[in-house]
C-alpha cells in the first residue's frame, strides 16, 4: 500500500491517493478537495501498473484521463498519481517528489 498527499498550489487544494496492489492489479482511492480530480477518481479505480510507468501504447490510463478530466495541465495531482502506483506496485521506493516555485 502507498499513499500520496498532494498540495497542488495555489489552488489551495489537498488530494489524498491510496494505492494497494490485488494480484497484478493496483486499485486506487482518491479524494480531492477538487471537482476536477474527484471525476477523474469516478473513473480511475484500478490500473495495470506496468502501463502507468510507461509512454509505450496507449501510456498510462491515468494521465490519459487526467487530461480529460482536469483543466489545469501543471497540476501536479496526475504524478502524485502515478507516484503512488509505483511505490504500491514494488516498481520504486518511496520518497517525496517536491516542486518549489520562486520568483
């Protein structure tokens, strides 16, 4: 199991993922203060974890839907995703990812 807490911004909005793996298959939970992200979570609730860590074929499902569902293309929120489902999936190790913007 992985779990990922996204603070997207200036948005001001708080996304939780919860990654666990069921045989080959990771299942997810996400709940997001975010209209947006909350109808992507409708319709992202398992993915095949190998296609998440790749651009091969249709890439993965999740940045497919995040393009359909979420305005924003910089949120952050998508690759807290697939962070997730790797570090639940035994494909990497867990360590917090940061963007720090200045000016």
């Amino acid at each position: 199991m992985a779990k990922a807490e996204v603070f997207a911004g200036i948005c001001g909005f708080k996304t939780t993922v919860i990654a666990q793996m069921a045989d080959e298959t990771c299942m997810l939970t996400i709940e997001s203060d975010c209209a947006h992200i909350e109808r992507l979570a409708e319709n992202l609730k398992s993915v095949d974890p190998f296609q998440e860590i790749s651009h091969r074929g249709d890439g993965p499902q999740s940045l497919r839907l995040a393009a359909q569902h979420c305005p924003h293309p910089a949120c952050p929120v998508p690759a807290g995703i697939v962070k997730a489902i790797e570090v639940a999936a035994g494909l990497a190790l867990p360590a917090d990812a940061t963007i720090k913007i200045t000016r």
